[in-house]
C-alpha cells in the first residue's frame, strides 16, 4: 500500500502553496496598516530604505542569508523550505501593489488585523503540509539544539536584533510590532492543528499487508 505521506502528496503541495502565498499576502496586509509590522519585516523594510529593490526582492534575500546560517548548526533543508524562501516574497510584493496606502487609521487598524490572521493561518497551512520548517523557524530550532537556549530565549533573542537593526535602517516599528510579538503564537499554534494533515498511519489503525 502507498503510504500515507504518498496518498496525501497532492493535498500537502496545494496546501503547501497556498499557505505560503497566504503568508506574502499576510504581511502585505501588515505592512499597509503603518501601525508597525512584525520584526522580519521591520528589517526588510529597513533594508529596502538603502538598497533600489523591492520589499518583495529583500525578503527573498534576507531569506537566502537566514538559509546561509543554517550551514554552520547542520540544519537540514526540505522543499517547503525552499519554496518558503523563493515564493513569500513575491506574494508580498503582489499584495502590497493591490492593497492601498496611507489609509485613514480605522482601516489600517483593520489591514493589520486582517494581516495577522491571514499570516496566522497561513503558517498553519505550511507548517501542517510536512514539507519543511521556514528560514526562519529552522535558524531558531537550529540554535536551540547548538546552544542549548529554550525556544522562547532564542527567538526573542533573535527578533529583538532584526528589530533593533530594523529600525536603525528605517523600518516601521510600533504598536503592530508588539502585538505580533504576544498574539502570533497563540494564533499560529491554533492554525496549526486546524490544518495539520497526518503523514503517518496510527500503529493501530494499519491494515495488514
């Protein structure tokens, strides 16, 4: 018999894209609200200040920087990861060009809310499609089994330097920053069983060959 992972492939690739496209469109939502956006992107924002590339373009960039570190604490790399790296990006690009700028602040509040969510369940469709941890989630995990460090101390510890060097380069930091920083984990863990599809047969459950 094929295995589960086998039989469930073309559910787990479309929910593979379409999580990550989700997770562009998310942070678009996010930063058009202007109310301060999570910390990666504060950086890419950051970034895009000094450099004549797109946010979108940044993105991939720092992406492809995050993988480069994963060299040294032998992280292994899956598809998802890889498409994470490639497709966010430009999914963000498209919808920063679709969602308007310089809103009234009632609806910035709402781009940001509706971007969190949207980001939130996203990580829940990618994360649950089995292809792989993002960039970013493999540098914390990698770090974690180098140094030892709890989870929560290596990723604040992480996102407080992209932060800082965010703003130092122009990026958008505020009260968006701070409520991502207590709300996406609550979201993304709730996402994240929603849309968790088994990839291994119950030991029980198995039929015989």
């Amino acid at each position: 018999m094929r295995s589960l992972r086998g039989r469930r492939l073309p559910r787990r690739s479309v929910q593979l894209l379409i999580g990550l496209f989700l997770y562009g469109v998310g942070i678009a939502f996010m930063v058009r609200g202007q109310i301060g956006a999570a910390p990666w992107d504060v950086l890419s924002q950051g970034i895009t200040n000094h450099v004549p590339l797109s946010f979108g373009v940044v993105t991939i960039l720092v992406s492809i920087v995050v993988l480069l570190l994963w060299i040294p604490l032998r992280q292994r790399l899956g598809i998802g990861t890889v498409l994470n790296a490639l497709l966010v990006g430009p999914s963000a690009d498209v919808g920063l060009a679709l969602i308007p700028a310089d809103q009234p602040l009632w609806l910035r509040v709402c781009f940001f809310v509706i971007g969190l969510l949207v980001l939130s369940a996203a990580t829940g469709l990618y994360i649950g499609a089995n292809f792989g941890p993002g960039p970013r989630d493999g540098l914390m995990t990698g770090l974690h089994k180098k140094t030892g460090w709890r989870i929560w101390i290596v990723r604040t510890g992480i996102e407080v330097v992209v932060v800082a060097v965010g703003w130092a380069l122009g990026g958008n930091v505020g009260v968006g920053t701070v409520a991502f920083a207590l709300l996406v984990g609550p979201l993304c863990q709730y996402f994240m069983r929603v849309f968790a599809i088994p990839t291994h047969t119950h030991p029980e459950k198995r039929v015989p060959a």
